[in-house]
C-alpha cells in the first residue's frame, strides 16, 4: 500500500500546476534522479515511451536538450534552460517543446523545483507557470497529468532499485 503523498493541482486563473510528490528516499539521491541525464532517461518518460538526453549541462545557464520518443520511432523534443540552482534545495528551469535542431517552440512554461527531507522522506514540490493559458489547457489535453503520474511511479521504482545499490 503506497502511503506516499502525491498532491496535483491545476490552477487555471493563475496559469499553474502544483506537484507535491513525497519519496521514500534520500534526498541526495532524489536530487540526482531529477539533476542526472542517466538516471532522469531512466523514469521521466511515461512506458511505452522512453526518454533520450542528447546532451545536458546542469549548470545555471545550461540546458538539457532530450526526447520523448514512442516505440515507432517517432520523437518529441524539448530543450530545458537551467536558470537557478542551489545544490540539493532548489532549481528553475525554461522548458520548452523544440524541433530535432533545438529551435523552441514558444510559449514555454517555468519549472520551480524544491526539494526538502521530512520524517526520512523527501518531499519534491514542483510549481510550473505557463505563459499562456492555451499551453497549459494543451498541455493537460495531451495527457500531461496522467503522464507525469506515470514518470513518478516509474521514478519510485528508480529509487528502489538505486537505493538497493
């Protein structure tokens, strides 16, 4: 029986989700799962889908360049701009759809990510802006939040197996 918080809000009139998602792991590890081209390639894509990183500099000023792409082939890119971070607490991120020659497509949306360990657990609260209501409604119409609740049970089994190392 999983007892894990998972808390997904959509606020419409502010343009915002708001993801609360509790780990049963260290925080040190969490962060990697989120920071680390090798192990975010592991969970972040919704199966059948897989996720490759053809490069990430996670630095302030860097960026993950990556695709989602289906069992037929077909890939579906995205470039993410890192704009802050301070190690294992917080980072933010421009995330947007691009093509193959990483041209985005805007608008975007902003990604806050903050990490913090309660009772032994982690706890990753996420809040994403979007510029425009109509990406975000598109985002949600193309199956973003049943997608991402897949990423994190796919993120939970991660976690397991690395902290079984």
């Amino acid at each position: 029986m999983n007892t894990l918080l998972f808390d997904f809000t959509v606020d419409k009139a502010a343009k915002k989700v708001f993801i609360t998602r509790e780990f049963d792991a260290e925080l040190s590890l969490v962060w990697d799962a989120f920071t680390t081209a090798e192990i975010l390639d592991q969970w972040v894509a919704p199966k059948p889908y897989v996720s490759r990183t053809k490069f990430m500099d996670f630095k302030v000023g860097g960026r993950r360049f990556y695709a989602m792409v289906s069992p037929e082939g077909h890939e579906r890119w995205a470039v993410q701009r890192y704009t802050s971070i301070s190690p294992k607490t917080n980072f933010k991120m421009f995330n947007a759809f691009a093509d193959k020659n990483e041209n985005p497509e805007l608008p975007g949306s902003d990604w806050d990510y903050n990490f913090s360990e309660e009772n032994g657990k982690t706890i990753v609260r996420i809040s994403i802006y979007n510029e425009s209501l109509e990406r975000m409604q598109k985002m949600i119409e193309m199956g973003f939040t049943e997608g991402f609740k897949m990423s994190m049970a796919n993120l939970e089994n991660v976690l397991a197996s690395l902290s079984k190392k």
